[in-house]
C-alpha cells in the first residue's frame, strides 16, 4: 500500500481576534494561556485527510474558512496548535508568490536568491536561468532593481522562479489572479506539465473552471471544518448548494 506524501491528523490553528494575529511567544510556553480564551477562534479544527504522490486536491470554500491556513501549514511556515502535518517530499509554495523577494536587488540576483533558497545550485541556477527569464518575458528587465516591476511582471518572475523547481508538491493559491489572461493561461499550461509529470498537487481557487481543470479530488472547507473529501465534482455540487446564487 502506498505510504501518503502528506498525512494531516487532528489538524487545529488557533488566532486571536485582537492584538491583530497569533498568540505571543510568551503565550506558546505558557500552560495558563494555552486555554482557549474568550478572543480566540479556530481558524481549522480537527482537520484529517492523507494525499498520496500524484493526486491533485483542489481546496474549495468561502473565504475565511481555512483554505490558505491550511496551505502554508502544508508549506511548513506555520505551526498547528494541536494535530500534526507530516509531509514527506518538498514542496514549491506559490503562496503569497512574490513574498521573499528582496526590492532592492536586481531581477537577476533575486533569481539566484530565491532558486537557490529553494535548494537548486548555482550550476543548475546557471542552466535555467534563460528559461526562467524567457518563461517570465522580462529579458529587458534582468538587470533592473524588484522594486521598479510592475505587480504583474512581479507575479510574472515569481512564478516562473517557483515553477522550475523540482520539488514534487505544488502549492497554489490564488496567486495568479492578478496576472494577464495571456501569462495566466501560460501558467495553467506549465501547471499541467508539471501534473503530467507526477507532480502533486494543492489548488485553492473560487474559480470552478479551474478547480475542474487541474483537479479530481476536493477537499471542502468551511468554519475551520472539513465538510468534505470527496471528487472534485461532489465537493463543488455541495460547495453551490450551500453557497451558490
């Protein structure tokens, strides 16, 4: 039996609703404040599911339910609060897609900054880098500082970095929704490639024509909960039942 590349067990994030976010650090090694309080809420509660290599999850609900929590839970930048994420491959986060970049190094230093972040050499940085440029079309750009792209060459570059990397998950999560129709339907089509070639992965999108396209399992999230984990064509049935005009 195949072992899943992404075991998520009893999975909770708690938030407080003031002071603007998480619990303080004081707060995690406090057995006092470890007690849910008044201000608190769970932005994911009891959440289970397994993903084996291959499959393609397409993560629906409302927003403010959970979804891009539970991504960057996956990604390993946060931490539960109660449950366990085991992933057992690396992932390639196109969460948040240009965070990390650095505004005042040139495109072609934030290339080889955030490639390299990401585990490739500076050989095989090397040996992609053309494509990656010519993928983002900025060749007249290389040189020009981060801070002077527009959003869309911004989301551009980031992409085309992220999509090169060999990791065998892939984490989406709306961030294509501000590029052009032409460079977004580029993307769709390297998401493909890369799902042909084995890859896994985990769509968040309110865009039902995409969750079809890319995926055949959903998971459907709502108030922190997993209401469903089922195909994607259920998931989206109940999801427009629920929610739909």
């Amino acid at each position: 039996m195949q072992a899943p590349i992404i075991d998520v067990s009893g999975l909770g994030v708690r938030f407080r609703r003031n002071r603007g976010g998480r619990r303080s650090f004081k707060d995690l090694f406090s057995s006092r404040q470890r007690r849910t309080r008044p201000d608190d809420f769970w932005a994911l509660r009891n959440v289970t599911f397994a993903v084996n290599e291959g499959e393609s999850i397409g993560v629906v609900g409302r927003n403010g339910q959970g979804k891009s929590t539970l991504l960057k839970l996956v990604a390993g930048v946060m931490l539960p609060d109660e449950g366990a994420v085991k992933v057992d491959d690396g992932v390639a986060p196109l969460i948040e897609i240009t965070g990390g970049f650095v505004d005042d190094l040139t495109v072609r230093d934030n290339v080889y900054l955030t490639a390299g972040l990401h585990g490739m050499s500076r050989s095989q940085i090397d040996e992609r880098f053309d494509s990656i440029i010519d993928f983002a079309e900025i060749r007249d750009f290389v040189d020009t500082p981060y801070k002077h792209l527009s959003s869309g060459m911004k989301v551009r570059i980031a992409f085309s970095v992220i999509s090169q990397l060999e990791e065998p998950i892939i984490l989406v999560d709306e961030v294509l929704a501000v590029g052009d129709r032409g460079f977004r339907e580029k993307c769709y089509r390297r998401i493909e490639e890369l799902l042909e070639g084995g890859r896994t992965l985990f769509f968040v999108s309110h865009n039902e024509k995409d969750l079809r396209r890319f995926c055949d399992r959903g998971l459907y999230l709502d108030k922190g909960s997993l209401v469903l984990d089922s195909s994607i064509d259920e998931v989206l049935d109940l999801y427009n039942r629920d929610y739909g005009s």
